[in-house]
C-alpha cells in the first residue's frame, strides 16, 4: 500500500487532518507501505510557509514520520497542464471561451424557464463556439477555461469505508481541469499527482466524497490505474456539527502546548470514527498499528470532546516511565510557564518524587507544571479560602498547632522518612488530641499554600527538613498576624 497525507498550507494542522494523517500513516506501517507527504500549494493567495513549517511540526510531534516528501504540488505544475491539453487533444475536454458574466446570465435564465437541471449548461454554452474557431481564438491569445467532458452512464466505486457508492453521471456537471489562467484546479492536480507517485490507497474526510467520481473519470480518461477510495465520518462538535473553531476547535500544536502528549493525542484522534472492537481506551501506539483497520472504522460522524481527552492524557501520564516524564516536565518547566524559575531544574530525588506524586492528579503537563509551583519556586502566598477556613476560625487554636509542628519536624530524625514522619505527626495529633487530620491539613496549607496537594510525606520529602520548617514558620507568622482575608504573603520561603 503506498498512502499519502496531503494538507493545503493555508492553515494550522487541527484535528480532522491530524486524524486523516494518522489513519493514513497507520494503514501503511501496518501493511509494511509507504506514507507520503504533499504540499497541495497551488492556492498562492492563501499558501503560507508558517503553516507548512506548523503542519510538519505537528506532524514530527505526533511521530507520524513520513517516508516520502515532503513534496510540493506547484512542483507539478507543468505535468499538470501537459494532462489537461492531452484530455483536450483527445476530445475529453474542451475549451470555453464563456465568461462568468455569460454563464451567470443563462444560468438565471434556465432557472426562469423552469427547465430545472443545468447540469450541462456549461457545454451547452462552450458548443456556441465551434472547435476552429476556438483553436484560432486561444491561438490568438484569448483566455479560456478548460473543462472536462463528463461522459454518459454512471461512476461507481466499492468505498473503504462506506461500501458501494455511485454517482449519476448526468448530475455531475463538465468542470474546469485548467482556469483561464493556465493553473490547474484541484481535481486535476491530485489525479495528476496521486498517479505520478503512484498513490494505492487515498483515505481522506466525507468532505471530498463528491469529489471521487471526477477523479475516478479522470483517471480512466488519462488511462492511469485507478486508486481504492476510503471517506472517513467527519469530526463533530457537540452539536452535530460539524467541527470548527466556534466550538472551541484548536490546532494540534495548541494542544501541545497545553501539555497533551502526544501518545494521548494519537491514542483519542485513533478513537474518533474507529472502534478496537473492545471497551479498551487507553492504546500505545504500538497497539494501534497492529490492530487498526479500516473494516472498523464507523460511517456516522464522531464527537470531538475535550474534556475526554484531557481525561485520556491524564491515563498516559500516570501510565510514563518517571524519569521520561520528570524529563518532559522539566523542559516545561523551563519554558517559564506557569512558574518562573531563578536557576534550572535538577532531576534529584525530590524532583523525581514530586512527579510521581503530581502524575496521578494531573491531566495535561501544563497542570502538572502549576501542581510543581510551590516546589520548584518561593512560595507566593496561601489561598485565602483555605486559609480563613484551616487557620481563621480558631487562630489560637491554628497557631498552637503550627509552632507544634516546628517542634516536631525539628526533631524528627534524619534522614527523613515517611515511615518516622508519621510517627512524629501522628503522635503529636495523639499529643495535641485531636485527629490527624486537624494536623496534617493546617501543615499542607503551610507548606504549599493550597488544600489541596499530594500526600503530606510527598510534600515533605519533596521539600526537605529545611524548607518545610521554614514554611511552617512563615505560616505561624501569617497566623499570628491575623490576615485570613487576602492571599498573605510567604517572605519567599
């Protein structure tokens, strides 16, 4: 099977193209093929370089690497055109000389009379203009369209995907395959392209299923193999719409910066429109490639929901290798967002530690790079409802409990440990008679400025001895002053 991707530079790669790249890439590792990609670039007025270099980053973060390419279809150009006048010099097209004007006048016209159908009308219209005279005129320099005659009978392909699938042929009016400009339109130069690189297979959106009779008519007029044909189901909204940004649609690399991985990525695009054939969610990329198949791809369009892939990353994330995602989140952290940091990150113990305890309550890199803020940095300040709730409603009472786990920390043994952390602070909730809980919740607001974090003796050991003293110590300071109504400043600790 050789496949092949070919997106339009006039835009970011989103999630319907991703999704075809990847169907695409998939069918070929699997079948042991060859992906290629094009460039379909011919649109000069909306053809970037900034969205080729997007597409191919998105394509290399995804890891679907292609094995030819990229290749670019202005390339083609001259080919294109030697296929249109070789239709021309065999009579399956012809030339028309009528201007939009012209057409937008009879078209009205055909309408008014109530003849209905116009599918013909455009070689009705170019017939006025008889073969000769047409040559001299084109001869003579005047512009024309070229327009492919669109033969009698019927167009019918056993669809990938949809199964068996025809077009009346009458209903398919003679369509341009060169402007009157020279430049090839779109069926054409894909027909031209897909045969030159000798495509087996092109799997692509619904979207272009109208498009496949003419390009199978134009593959058997330029007597060139004909490819099978696959339309996958679009990708909605929630509304049944079709997607786009109006419901919150981004492109890929957007959601790479919100610290989705990119096995997650591949893992949800793989499930929008096919089916494993079990109730599993969570596959490698491994996995899909050895079970993936176009028999089970559905033919109704699937939902695009962000929320489940946030949920599906957060499955990848607690599922990566510690070091490999201490490594990921280092480099995020790096980046300067969502926190700051005076000097770079070391991988030591405690920072392996704090992402492992961070992984589990983590959906995308980018919560767990806020989740590493009171670790990696100075501590900023409390949230100001955790802090009215834990340490305003009894400040005496808050206080106490704080300078009790100054004494304690100070004296619980080193190294530390969380088998004898918990001795000390079990015993001094024991001590203070009261539950563990009055204890560990006003030492984890403390010491991360939240009430909410990973376990205490994570958070401890994260720290070390030190830190989390004087946090505690801070703490104590805040709550001795008073000021439960805003978020009290730390001093940096």
């Amino acid at each position: 099977m050789k496949l092949r991707f070919a997106p339009s530079p006039t835009g970011y790669l989103h999630v319907g193209g991703a999704r075809t790249a990847l169907f695409n890439w998939l069918l070929a590792r699997r079948s042991g093929g060859v992906f290629l990609l094009r460039i379909e670039d011919t649109d000069r007025n909306r053809s970037r370089p900034e969205h080729v270099d997007a597409i191919t980053a998105g394509l290399a973060w995804l890891g679907l690497e292609w094995d030819e390419g990229p290749v670019f279809q202005a390339d083609g150009a001259e080919r294109h055109r030697r296929d249109a006048l070789r239709l021309l010099a065999e009579g399956r097209a012809y030339r028309d000389f009528t201007s939009q004007e012209e057409f937008a006048k009879a078209r009205d016209a055909a309408v008014a009379a109530g003849t209905g159908a116009v599918t013909r009308l455009s070689r009705e219209l170019a017939a006025r203009v008889p073969p000769e005279e047409g040559a001299e005129r084109a001869a003579a320099g005047e512009p024309f369209a070229l327009r492919f005659q669109v033969p009698d009978g019927a167009t019918a392909w056993d669809d990938l995907v949809h199964g068996p699938t025809r077009f009346d042929n009458a209903e398919i009016d003679d369509f341009v395959i060169l402007r009157s400009d020279g430049t090839p339109t779109y069926n054409l130069a894909v027909v031209s392209d897909d045969a030159e690189a000798r495509i087996t297979h092109v799997v692509r959106g619904d979207d272009h299923i109208s498009n496949t009779p003419k390009q199978i008519l134009l593959y058997e007029a330029l007597s060139r193999p004909v490819p099978a044909f696959g339309h996958l189901p679009m990708i909605l909204g929630p509304d049944g719409k079709r997607l786009s940004k109006r419901h919150g649609a981004q492109a890929v690399g957007s959601y790479q910066e919100e610290g989705v991985l990119p096995e997650a990525m591949t893992n949800y695009l793989a499930l929008l429109g096919w089916s494993p054939g079990t109730d599993e969610e969570l596959l490698s990329r491994e996995a899909l490639v050895a079970r993936f198949s176009l028999e089970r791809v559905l033919k109704k369009g699937a939902v695009f929901d962000p929320e489940k892939l946030r949920w599906l990353n957060g499955q990848h994330i607690a599922r990566t290798e510690t070091e490999v995602l201490a490594e990921l989140l280092r480099r995020r952290l790096a980046l300067g967002a969502p926190v700051a940091l005076d000097a770079p990150v070391a991988l030591d113990a405690a920072f392996l530690r704090m992402t492992a305890a961070l992984a589990p309550r983590s959906r995308t890199l980018a919560e767990m790079a806020d989740g590493a803020r009171p670790y990696v940095g100075p501590l900023s300040g409390y949230d100001p409802k955790a802090a009215r709730k834990t340490w305003g409603r009894n400040p005496d009472q808050a206080a106490k409990t704080l300078s009790a786990l100054v004494e304690a920390l100070a004296r619980a043994p080193v190294p530390w440990n969380d088998e004898a952390l918990e001795a000390e602070l079990r015993g001094l909730a024991v001590e203070l008679g009261v539950g563990a809980g009055k204890v560990f919740q006003p030492l984890r607001l403390a010491l991360t400025g939240r009430s909410a974090s990973p376990g205490i003796f994570d958070v401890l050991a994260i720290l070390g001895r030190e830190r989390s003293i004087r946090r505690v110590e801070a703490a104590l300071a805040v709550v001795r002053g008073g000021e439960f109504d805003c978020s009290a400043p730390a001093q940096g600790v």
